[in-house]
C-alpha cells in the first residue's frame, strides 16, 4: 500500500512534469499582465511559490530572486531558467506560511496562482506582510472562486475534491481576492479578468498589486 508521503511526492512530480509542459502557454495567456505589474520591480525580489519558474522571463537581468518553494520536483527547472535568464537565485525549500526571512527586508514580493495551493493564505499573506519593507509592494496573480450563484460557480463546487488531489492542493473556489482586501495592506489595487475560455473551472483571475503601510 502506498503511503500518504509517497503518494504526496508522487503528485509533486506529476505537478512539477505539468507546470514545465504549460510554461508557453502560461505566457501566451499571462504574459502581457505579467509584464505590465513587473516592469516596475526592484533588483531584489522574494517570490512565493515561482514552481518551475514560469515568471523568471518578466525580471530584468541580475535581479537577485528569493524563491519560496517546498516542492523539491521543481527545484532543478526552476534553477535552469534562472541560468538562462541571467538571474541570481537563492532557493528556500519551505512554506509560505513561514517564511524565514527578517522583518521588512523584502522591497517586493511576487505571487502568481500560489494562495489557491498553500494551506493557509491568510498565513501567507501576514508573512508576506511581515516581510515587506515599508511602502514595498505585493504583486499578484491569483485565480478565484466563481461569482456565487453561477454555474461555474457549482462546477467548481463539484470538482473541488478531486481537483484539490490532482494539482497538489490546488483550490478552485478560495475567495482570494477578499483574503487580500482584508490582509492589511495600506492600499490594494486589483481588477478582474475571465480566460478567453471562460468554461474553464479555473478562469476567474484577479490581478494587482498591494502597498505595504
């Protein structure tokens, strides 16, 4: 019988292989979004959950990246896309729930489709909190829950389970966009936008930034 750990690293592999195979169209679907909030970072960022390391193309060349990632699968992609993208990259094997870096030391922190996987995002978010330097910036991509009321909405009720067991935790009816209105932040700047293809159970997205007081 397999163990719950074995089956665990069994599913990072597969999210790692996923998360690899998906970085063109990651960028097709997200890119001008993407490089429109980061033009704007400074030359030091933390990141939380980079995975394989879909968002490394938008930093400029020489930025020193932190990057929060537990899932070990992902380490080796996300080193290589590093080198060629000329960046500097330090890597933390632990959660965003804890975050071991100083109290302000961060000038900006990057998350992109992570608060739907972590355990608990209110966690995350008062670390990232934490973390930020006064007047820095959080800068995010997030899919979300459905409006309530709709039928996608409903599907994303029904898939949840087996969705949660597929994509390593991955959520698809989390409220994050009213866990970052409500984390703290001085300002929150956030719009809203739907995947051309919007019967997909994950299109709802919210993306912005949050200024740290």
């Amino acid at each position: 019988m397999n163990s719950p750990t074995k089956n665990r690293n069994i599913r990072q592999r597969m999210n790692a292989w996923l998360l690899n195979q998906a970085d063109r169209i990651m960028d097709r679907v997200y890119g001008a979004r993407k490089r429109a909030i980061f033009s704007q970072l400074p030359q030091t960022v933390v990141e939380i959950g980079p995975g394989a390391g879909a968002n490394l193309r938008y930093y400029a060349p020489r930025t020193r990246v932190i990057a929060i990632e537990p899932n070990r699968a992902l380490h080796p992609a996300l080193t290589e896309r590093a080198r060629r993208y000329g960046l500097d990259l330090e890597i933390h094997p632990i959660r965003g729930e804890n975050i071991d870096l100083p109290d302000q030391s961060a000038p900006a922190v990057v998350g992109s489709l992570v608060l739907c996987s972590v355990s608990d995002p209110d966690r995350v978010l008062s670390e990232v909190r934490r973390i930020l330097a006064p007047g820095g910036r959080y800068l995010f991509i997030e899919h979300v829950a459905a409006m309530p009321g709709t039928p996608l909405r409903g599907i994303q009720q029904q898939l949840r389970t087996l969705w949660r067991w597929l994509f390593d935790g991955c959520h698809l009816n989390r409220d994050t966009h009213l866990a970052i209105q409500h984390a703290g932040f001085a300002r929150v700047d956030m719009d809203c936008f739907t995947l051309q293809s919007s019967w997909l159970p994950f299109a709802p997205h919210i993306f912005g930034w949050a200024l740290n007081g």
